[in-house]
C-alpha cells in the first residue's frame, strides 16, 4: 500500500517473551522464538517489495544490548536472536553505551548499520558514535539518524555540522 525503498521493522524492547503455552509447546528458546520472527518479516518483505531494503533496530539482536538472558520479563535466553538477521538487512544501531563491542559485532556479520544516536543527550554524543566509527575503521556505517524522544530538534544543526565534519576529515 506505501511503496518504499526501505521499510523499517519494528522489532525493539520486546519486554516480556516465551511465557504463553504455544511458545512453551515449540521447545524453542526466546533467541530462536526473535530469530524466526525476523527472518520471517523479513521474506515477507522481500516477497511483497523486492527491490526494497529491510531495516530493523539493534538491540534485539545484539549480544551486547537486549539479546541476552534475563532480559526484563522473558521467559529464557535471547541469546543467538541475531541469528535471525540476514546480511544485507540494516541495523539501526542505537547502543551508545557498548557502541564499540556493538558496531563490531554487526560489522562481522556483514550488516549496514546506521548510527541511531542522539536521544536528547547533546549533539556532542554523534561525535563520539563516529569516533569509534574511526576507530575501529568501520566501514559497515552507512548513515547517521537524529533520533529524539521529546521532539526536540534544537541541537539538529549542531548534530548535521558534527556529521558533515567527521565526513570531510573521512
């Protein structure tokens, strides 16, 4: 119905998992259970627009953020989730804290990944981000996201000037 080149998945913060008697009955572990679910939102892309691209948050499917045991109210391990990921799907990636275990991890899998920075910190946490891009010589980022919560664009020029550096000294 909304032809696009990129349709963004809305696989993030998935609080509470493995707990209903289906999932009890698969045998499969939360991990598994987020794995499938993307793989198959994922064909269902690639069957209705195939010449689309797929995007999907981080956290997730990253070992160093949400797809670990003993995440809030799952039943089990998320762990191996990202098994679930392919290769050519982005990674809006938004784990400022563990940014450098983060971007490597999805850079060996093969994934682009876009910055998904700044939630209202200052636009001075994008030059950190892309700090660590440099780095690490990673060349998996593709793109930086202005993301906010309080729909504050304030810092907008600020974080644009911080970018627009990083990439002329690139």
């Amino acid at each position: 119905l909304f032809p696009s080149s990129t349709y963004m998945m809305s696989h993030d913060e998935w609080r509470v998992m493995n707990w209903d008697q289906s999932c009890q009955d698969s045998g499969h572990t939360p991990g598994k259970i987020a794995g499938d679910n993307l793989r198959r939102c994922t064909e269902f892309l690639r069957r209705d627009a195939p010449r689309s691209r797929a995007a999907v948050w981080s956290d997730m499917f990253d070992p160093y953020h949400n797809a670990v045991d003993d995440y809030y109210l799952v039943n089990g391990s998320l762990s191996g989730a990202w098994e679930g990921l392919q290769r050519d799907t982005i990674v809006m990636n938004w784990n400022f804290d563990k940014r450098s275990q983060s971007l490597q991890f999805f850079a060996e899998r093969g994934n682009p990944q876009i910055i998904a920075g700044y939630y209202d910190a200052g636009a001075g946490q994008i030059g950190q981000w892309l700090e660590t891009v440099r780095q690490q010589k990673t060349s998996s980022v593709i793109g930086v996201m202005y993301t906010t919560w309080q729909r504050d664009y304030s810092d907008l020029e600020s974080f644009a000037r911080i970018v627009t550096e990083f990439e002329r000294d690139r």
